[in-house]
C-alpha cells in the first residue's frame, strides 16, 4: 500500500538559512498535518490542512510557514534557522471518514542546523 | 496538565513473552480517539492500533491489543508473544474532538522504549 512520502530524508543547513520540506500524502487522504519531533522527545504537532485549507495551527514558529496544493501535497518552508530547529520532522495524513482518523506518518525528515 | 501520562521510561521484556505498556489520558471531551504508534531507531513512526471513545470492545491488530478502561481513563497497549523487532519506542496518542475538518491534531505521551530480551 501507498505511504507518505516526505522528501528530502535528510537535509544539512547553516544558521540562518532557509529549508523546505516536503511532503506527498496517501492517495485520497485530504489532510496533512507537520509534527517537530527534538531529540529524545515526542513528536509536537505544529499545523494542519484540511482540503488545501489551513485548519489548525500548533506551536509553529513564525519563520516557518506552510501551504498545501492542489494535488494535496505539502511544503513547509523554514527561513532564518536556528540550531534549535534541529529535529525530525514529520508529516502525516489522514482521511476524514467519520468514523476514524488514524493518521499515517512518513519517514520524517530530519533536518541539522550547524 | 499532561494530557497523556506514559510512566514507564524503559521496559524489559523477555522474547515471546508478553509486555503491558502503560497510559493514561486525560481529557473532559466525550469524543476522543486513542493511538498507538512504534518508533523503532531508525526514526519512522509507525501506527499501531487505535480506540475511539465510543468503541465498546477493545481494539486489536494481530499481535497488539488495547486494553481500554474509559472510566480509569487508561488505554494500555498489550504486545503478546514479543519479538526482537519490537524493541523500541512507543507513544501513546490522542485526539479529542470529533474527527472532522483537520482539527484531529494528535497529542503524544513521552513515550515508553522497549527492548526485548533473547
């Protein structure tokens, strides 16, 4: 079966540059979420997208922004990093059913600041 | 307050015994869902097993069952017959609202890493 694609696995930046994450969903999910994973912690849930729409929004720094397109995948674009935004980065997606709404993660990307 | 309490940091388990990880939520919206989900090292978080708030048996996926006691508000997962693969970490996740219109964010405990034992 199909899974989330997230894209690149692994990514390498300087301080104060910028990323973008990728992020292709199950075929048919209509909502993608992003999760920021530290070191050593749980994953923290940072914004979601209903039907290409922004739907909720978490703990998201400003300098990151998100947008999801009309073949339903997704990027989050991260500018001015820092080394703190050091951290696995997942997407998820899940299909909104009714009855359940299991979300389905991808491989993460994990992404250092230097 | 902690929305999903997971006690245990480290477990041990011998192989093909059975293990009991521990979680307890805690929220005030009938309408909730419950997770589980295996991060092994190499990163990946991987879905488990899964009980809504309204289910009325317990949730099982081969191996995984889920021991749901909605009054103690407790969701422990119940992995049988362990293996060497299953050594990892585990969360325990919820959501609460009714799961609709993208607002089903999904709060994790802090995990609980099993290692099976030869």
């Amino acid at each position: 079966a199909a899974g989330v694609i997230q894209s690149p696995r692994h990514l390498i930046k300087e301080k104060r540059e910028t990323a973008t994450l990728k992020c292709y969903p199950i075929p048919r999910h209509d909502t993608v979420y992003w999760y920021q994973q530290g070191p050593g912690q749980d994953p923290q849930f940072l914004i979601s997208f209903y039907e290409k729409m922004q739907s909720d929004k978490g703990s998201i720094p400003d300098r990151f922004s998100a947008q999801q397109f009309s073949d339903y995948h997704s990027e989050l674009n991260m500018s001015s990093l820092e080394l703190g935004d050091s951290a696995l980065y997942f997407c998820a997606s899940s299909y909104d059913s009714g009855f359940t709404d299991t979300q389905y993660f991808g491989p993460g990307t994990r992404l250092t600041v230097l | 307050a902690q929305k999903i309490t997971q006690t245990q940091p480290g477990m041990f388990v011998q192989e093909k015994e059975a293990v009991t990880l521990d979680c307890t939520y805690d929220t005030s919206d009938p309408s909730y869902g419950l997770f589980w989900y295996k991060q092994p090292s190499s990163g990946e978080m991987i879905f488990l097993i899964y009980q809504g708030s309204y289910d009325q048996q317990n949730a099982t996926e081969g191996r995984y069952s889920l021991n749901f006691q909605k009054a103690r508000k407790s969701a422990n997962l119940v992995i049988s017959a362990s293996q060497l693969g299953d050594s990892a970490m585990y969360f325990c996740a919820m959501r609460e609202g009714e799961n609709s219109g993208g607002y089903q964010k999904v709060t994790f405990g802090i995990g609980t890493k099993l290692q099976v034992i030869p």
